[in-house]
C-alpha cells in the first residue's frame, strides 16, 4: 500500500505537467479504483467498476470526461473487459487481445475519424511490438542514443499518406456499443458482434480496394 501511494503520487505530477489529458485520467482513476477492489479481494473486472471510475473521474477533474478522449479511452477499457469476461488472462489471449481490440474499435472509431488506409491493418502487429519497443525506447534515451530509430518512425507515419474517407453515422454506433453492453450477459451476442466488426472491416477493405 505504501509503494502504491508513491506511484499514485508521481503519477499524479505526471498528470499535472502534461495538463491533465482525459484519456490519462481515465487510466490514472482507473488503476486506483481496481488497486482498491484487488486489495479489499473484490473482483475489478466488473462493469461497477468503469461506473466507479467515471463517476470519480467526473468528481474530481470535471468536464473532462464529456471529451472524446475519454469516451473513447474508456469505451476501450469496456472492451477490455468484455474480451476477459469470456477469455482467461493468458499469454496467447493476450496477444489476440490486440486484434480483437482493433475490431472492436473500428466501428467506434470511425464513427469519429474517417481516414482509412489499408497499413491500418498493421495496427495490431504494431501494438504488439510496441510493448518491447517502448521500454527498449527508454534504455535507448537513458545511453543518450533515442534517436537511433527516428527515420524508421518516420517512414511508417508516411503510409498514412494516402486514405479513404470512411465513416459510420453516430447513431450506428451508439448501436454497436449497446449491442456491446448487451454482450457483457450473453456469449452468443459476443461472438455477433465479433462477427459484424469482421464483416464491416472486410466491407471498407473492399471499398479501398476497388
């Protein structure tokens, strides 16, 4: 407890100096909230939970959480849980974790943003990847030499370049994310909306491509 109140602590400086992004706010309340649950031996993966933290969240910083970052930062934590509500924390589910999450925030995400580029399907290989490349990032910035990488970077930002506009109307959206909270009590609705996001990704490849 002691060493989670220092973290919590420089957590917090780091929250005050980059301005208090909405989506850090998510995961600062949110790593409280279930270090709280897990201590007093509740189980943190539970909808109570994103309520808990939304609701402190909103206490405490305000307006924020009405922002796009923190819609979409906690839309992605529900998916999160919703992938583990039905699937064991392992080393194998965790990296299908990465591409179940790119399906399921396509349709949100998109619904927002509208460019599309075929090197978005890269996506969850890249995230994948960067859980090493981060920490390997910060050893290379502490021995002076982080910019080792910079031109590669670079490179694969530019794949960007060339896009598709492709965008859902919002309130198909709002109907996949309730679809989504109506899978969190049944496993075949789960896999349908697995299912749909395949099809519809699927559908905008097929549109890129022609």
């Amino acid at each position: 407890m002691d060493l989670a109140v220092i973290i919590f602590i420089i957590e917090f400086c780091y929250l005050y100096v980059t301005g208090f992004p909405p989506s850090l706010i998510r995961a600062y309340v949110l790593e409280i909230v279930v270090f709280l649950y897990a201590y007093n031996l509740q189980n943190p993966f539970s909808l109570k939970v994103l309520a808990v933290v939304f609701f402190v969240s909103f206490l405490v910083f305000g307006v924020k959480v009405f922002s796009l970052g923190y819609f979409l930062s906690i839309t992605g934590v529900f998916y999160i849980y919703l992938f583990f509500r039905y699937y064991k924390p392992t080393f194998i589910n965790s990296l299908l974790l990465s591409f179940y999450m790119f399906c399921m925030m396509f349709v949100v995400s998109h619904s927002f943003f509208g460019n599309f580029n075929l090197f978005q399907l890269l996506s969850p290989f890249v995230n994948i990847l960067f859980t090493l490349f981060y920490p390997l990032e910060i050893l290379l910035h502490i021995l002076g030499i982080g910019g080792v990488f910079d031109q590669l970077l670079l490179k694969y930002l530019d794949f960007g370049n060339e896009f598709l506009i492709v965008k859902f109307p919002l309130w198909f959206a709002y109907l996949f994310l309730s679809l989504g909270m109506f899978s969190f009590f049944s496993k075949k609705l789960f896999y349908g909306i697995n299912l749909l996001s395949l099809v519809i990704i699927f559908y905008v490849i097929g549109v890129y491509i022609v």
